[in-house]
C-alpha cells in the first residue's frame, strides 16, 4: 500500500511568520500535487509538480518536489489568517490514475 | 462553468436504512473518483471509474458499499445497510486526461455530509 505521511499534523502560528509542511513516501510518484481545503468545502488544487528538484512558486507558496520523486514541500512565507485551512498532499503512480491523499497538515494563522 | 454536483448536502439516518448519494460530474470528464473523509482516517480514495467503467475499487470498506455510474453524467454510491462507523463526509471528484500528463486537476465537490445514528 503506497502511502502518504504529511507532517506536522497540525500547527498554529502567528500571523507573519513563515512554515514549512513535508509530505513524504516511499514510492516514487509520477507527480505530486497540493491541494488546500476549508472547512465545509472540497479541496481545491494549489499545484502540480511532475519532475524531479521541480520548485513552484504561488505568491507567498513555494512548492518542491523532491529530486527522487518521493517527497514533497510548501514553504509559506509571511503566513496570513487567510491561509488557514487543512493543506493535502496527492499523489499518483507511474501509469496509473489513482490518485491518494495525505492526512493533511491543519494550518491556523493567527491574527 | 457548474462544478462537480453531489446531493444530499446533508443526511441523518438511523442505522440499518439504505443510503444513496449522488454525484453529477463536470460535463466532459471522463474520470470520476469517490472518496471518504473523517478525522481519523483522512481522505480515502473509495472507488474510480474511467469512461463509466469502474477501474479500482479496492478502497471500498466491505460488500456494504456499491457505487455505480450508468452514464458519463452521473453516479451514485450506496451503503446498505448503514452503520455509526460510516458517518463521513463523502466527496465526489471528477477529472479529465489530457493527453499523457500525469498531473490532471481532480474537482471536488462540496461533499455529502452523512451521520447514521
């Protein structure tokens, strides 16, 4: 069974500062995607990384995809309350369309 | 554009009672995954189909859960008969393959809320 650790689980900061969360396995994955929910909604797509050392920037968000295809990142810098939300990693096999999930990182900015 | 629709929003039922939940795809995607939400267990992949066609449903917890799609526009899961332990919140998701790129976009929908007392 191919999985997903995401950590941490949880954390609470201050509005300002910056984080970093990880979502890591063991399987190599054919592209690696981050997904952010809020709370009574689906989750929405952030971004896709498919190559190796790939690094994606969203504003404040900067995406990395690890240079073996196993492991990911998203650095938040300068966090605000409105980044709040449960942060999930996705993935798919090589070939494959199944697509699974991380148990998430659930993010509380602080104002 | 209307996203992935799923009913009922909400649903309480008593344990034992046959569920149905509903799905209506983004019109176009020829993939359509269901997945499970709660706070123990995350977001678990349940059952895909591809073209209508079901393609892996190993994530399916026991022969208590179906799920069906009889046409591109719409697919239905049924648990029957319900148990406390399937209180979730139940997402549809569709997307489209492009080509070979192995990164396609999956919608959710705003999920069905299921508590079985």
């Amino acid at each position: 069974t191919q999985l997903l650790e995401q950590s941490p689980q949880f954390l609470s900061i201050q509005e300002g500062e910056n984080l970093t969360v990880y979502c890591n396995s063991s399987s190599v994955f054919s592209s690696l995607q981050w997904y952010r929910q809020e709370p009574g909604e689906g989750p929405v797509l952030l971004v896709t990384v498919v190559t190796g050392g790939e690094v994606k920037k969203l504003k404040r968000l900067t995406f990395q995809f690890g240079d073996a295809r196993k492991d990911s990142s998203l650095h938040i810098t300068a966090a605000q309350p409105g980044d709040t939300g449960l942060y999930l990693c996705a993935a798919r096999n090589t070939g494959g369309f199944k697509t699974i999930f991380g148990a998430g990182t659930r993010l509380f900015v602080k104002a | 554009d209307a996203g992935v629709i799923q009913s009922p929003r909400h649903e309480v039922t008593e344990m034992g009672q046959e569920v149905t939940l509903r799905c209506k795809p983004i019109s176009g995607h020829d993939y359509l995954f269901w997945y499970r939400q709660t706070m123990m267990r995350g977001l678990e992949l349940l059952i895909y189909f591809n073209n209508n066609v079901p393609i892996d449903d190993s994530g399916m917890p026991e022969d208590r859960f179906s799920a069906k799609m009889p046409n591109a526009s719409f697919s239905t899961l049924k648990i029957q008969p319900s148990e406390p332990r399937d209180s979730a919140v139940y997402f549809c998701a569709s997307s489209f393959r492009s080509g070979g790129f192995p990164g396609n976009t999956i919608y959710f929908g705003e999920g069905s809320w299921l508590t079985v007392v």
